[in-house]
C-alpha cells in the first residue's frame, strides 16, 4: 500500500496555509493510504525556542492536528523527536548530501537573512538531511506537502537517489503530492509573500485557532488591487487571486470559476470570510475539547511514537548495513 508521510513544525500556531496547502490534504489521504503525520520539534529548535513553549507548542500542535481531522486509529500521529531513528538516520543523510546542494536551498537563504542577531544555526543549513530522513525512515511514496516545500522534496529525492546508487537499492524514492488549489496561500496584507508561522505580518496571517471574529476583520481589511475587476490572475491580482484561492479551497472548486459569481471586492472577501469560518469553526471546538483532557494526548501521542518507531528500526538497520557498519556483538 501506498505510504504516506509529512510534516509540521510547532514552532508556531497552525495558520491557514498550513491548513489549506497541507494537513487537510492529510485528512483524506489517512483514509485512502498507510499514512504517517508527524510534528516536527527537531525542525523548530532550528531556530532558537523557549523550551516551555516548545513543549506547549508541540502538545497544542498534535491536538490542533486531531482537531483538523487526524484520526489516531487511522493514522501514525508522532511527535519527532520521540524517534531517535529521525537523528540517526539525518547524520547518514547529511554525508550523502553536498555543501553545495544544501546552499541552494531557497528557504535557507530566506531564514538565514531573517535571523535578528546574526545568528545562523548549522542546523538551519543541514535541515533538509533532516527532512528527508523523516521521509526516507518510512520508506514513503506520497508526501503531501504545499509548494514551498517542493525544492525540500526535490532535494530528499535525489539524496535517496545518490544513496541507492552509492550503496545498493535502500530507500524508496518519493513524490510530493501538491494540492492543485491554494498550495501557496499568501499573506492577506502582503499577497507577493507566502501567509508564514516566522514572518511578523499579524494581520496578514490567519491562524486555524483564532477567534471567529478576528479572523473575518483580516478578510475584511485584505489587500486587494487598483482596479475593480474580480479576475484570477495571480501574477496581475494577486491579492484578489489570493482570496479566490482560499475561497475555492474552502468550497471545493476552482479559483477562475469562483472568480464569475463576483463583481465587488467587498462581497468577495465577506464570501470568503465566511467559507473560511466554516470550515475552521468545528476545528476550533474540538481542539478546546482535546486540550481539556491532557492525559488523553499523551497516551495518543505514546501510541503513535511505538508504532512508528517499530517502522523506522527496519529501515534505519538497513541503511547501516547498506553504508557499512559494524552490527554490534
Ligand atoms: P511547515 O511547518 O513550514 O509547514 C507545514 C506544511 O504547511 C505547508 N505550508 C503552506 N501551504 C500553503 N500555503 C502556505 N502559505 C504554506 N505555509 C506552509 C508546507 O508546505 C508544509 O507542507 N519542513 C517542513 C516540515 C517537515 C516535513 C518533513 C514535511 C519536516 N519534515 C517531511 C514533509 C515531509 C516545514 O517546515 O513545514
């Protein structure tokens, strides 16, 4: 069966984009594949993190994910850094990937310039070994990911490749699986850049779990263009586009067929606020429900650390043997 794996950092609050360019993704393939969702804490401490609010971060994030529709029983649901295998295996992985490739990536250079202070984790740079381990630790075919993590995929892709040629036939090479629709949800007062948990834009962010009202003050307040014509162009609109591409998400359909029901902005932001609220209305009850019974995490998040760890042994032994180390006594 075909498997499934992806990804979250708790190192924010689950904003729309994550939501619409992701984990909703993640919510039907659980159902269709043998599928594998993971909060990624050893991706947050890239940059630097309080460790009390990692830790509530990482416990609100799997609950924001339950909430969102992952069904432990249908599911692995894990926190990283509960399996070792994700480090052991990123070392192998950051000796099978160049300098070279690594400084090509676009988001590194994006955050490193965004650091305040000048300071540029190593980890920061070697994150994307440590992406494909997770993917490569289950020997995964389908990654459900939103567009920016497309040059990320490309990267686990060929590092996967080079290892099978180096070393034998070891890991399954991956596909990203990108949503045709609302894959790069942009920033609602700033629609050239991606909606983003690090960037400081709060008002141009919608987060999954914030208050009904706040949420369609930002649809009301987003940046639209000069003139007047509701049209998906994402290159000459793309604040407007942005808006049809949130709103089609939402209702399941396509952005340029939404585009013909409106003729003013005004209508078009209070439909979408409204399709937004919707879908992420029920979201936020059952969170509160999830969050009130803590004890009730930990044993979900218990059982999908055991049951992924039992995955990743296999194939982390396979590729020590395959690199050539000593099997212990
Ligand atoms: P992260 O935590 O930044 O984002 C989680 C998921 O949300 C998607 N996403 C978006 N989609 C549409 N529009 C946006 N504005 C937007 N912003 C974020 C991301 O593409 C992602 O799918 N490195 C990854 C986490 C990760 C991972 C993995 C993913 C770690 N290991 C293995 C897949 C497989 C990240 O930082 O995602």
């Amino acid at each position: 069966m075909t498997r499934v794996f992806s990804g979250i950092q708790p190192s924010g609050e689950m904003h729309l984009g994550n939501y619409l360019g992701a984990v909703r993704q993640w919510v039907i393939d659980q159902h269709e594949y043998d599928s594998i969702f993971c909060a990624v804490d050893l991706h947050a401490i890239t940059t630097q993190q309080d460790p009390d609010d990692l830790r509530s971060k990482t416990l609100d994030t799997v609950a924001g994910l339950i909430a969102a529709g992952l069904d432990p029983e249908q599911c692995i649901l894990l926190v990283q850094s509960h399996v070792h295998e994700h480090t052991d295996l990123a070392w192998l992985l950051e000796c099978t990937v160049s300098f070279g490739e690594l400084s090509r990536m676009t988001q590194f250079k994006d955050k490193s310039a965004r650091q305040s202070g000048d300071f540029v984790s190593a980890g920061l740079f070697t994150y994307p070994a440590l992406m494909a381990a997770d993917i490569l630790l289950y020997d995964t075919d389908r990654v459900p990911v939103g567009e920016d993590q497309r040059q990320h995929l490309e990267l686990a892709r060929d590092v996967a490749t080079r290892f099978n040629s180096r070393y034998g036939d070891t890991f399954v090479v991956p596909e990203a699986a990108i949503p045709k629709t609302a894959a790069r949800v942009m920033d609602l007062q700033a629609p050239h850049n991606k909606m983003s948990k690090s960037v400081d834009s709060v008002a141009g962010t919608v987060l999954v779990f914030e208050e009904p009202s706040a949420i369609a003050k930002k649809f009301k307040r987003a940046v639209t263009d000069s003139d007047t014509e509701v049209r998906f162009d994402p290159d000459e609109k793309p604040g407007v586009s942005n808006l049809l591409s949130i709103l089609a998400a939402c209702v399941g359909r396509e952005p340029a067929d939404v585009a013909d029901e409106y003729t003013r902005y005004g209508d078009l932001k209070v439909a979408t606020a409204e399709a937004v609220l919707a879908v992420l209305e029920p979201i936020q009850t059952r969170r509160t429900e999830l969050l009130a019974d803590p004890a009730e995490l930990a044993r979900l998040i218990e059982i999908g650390a055991s049951k992924a760890e039992e995955l990743a042994v296999k194939v982390m032994d396979r590729a020590r043997n395959a690199m050539g180390f000593l099997p212990r006594g």
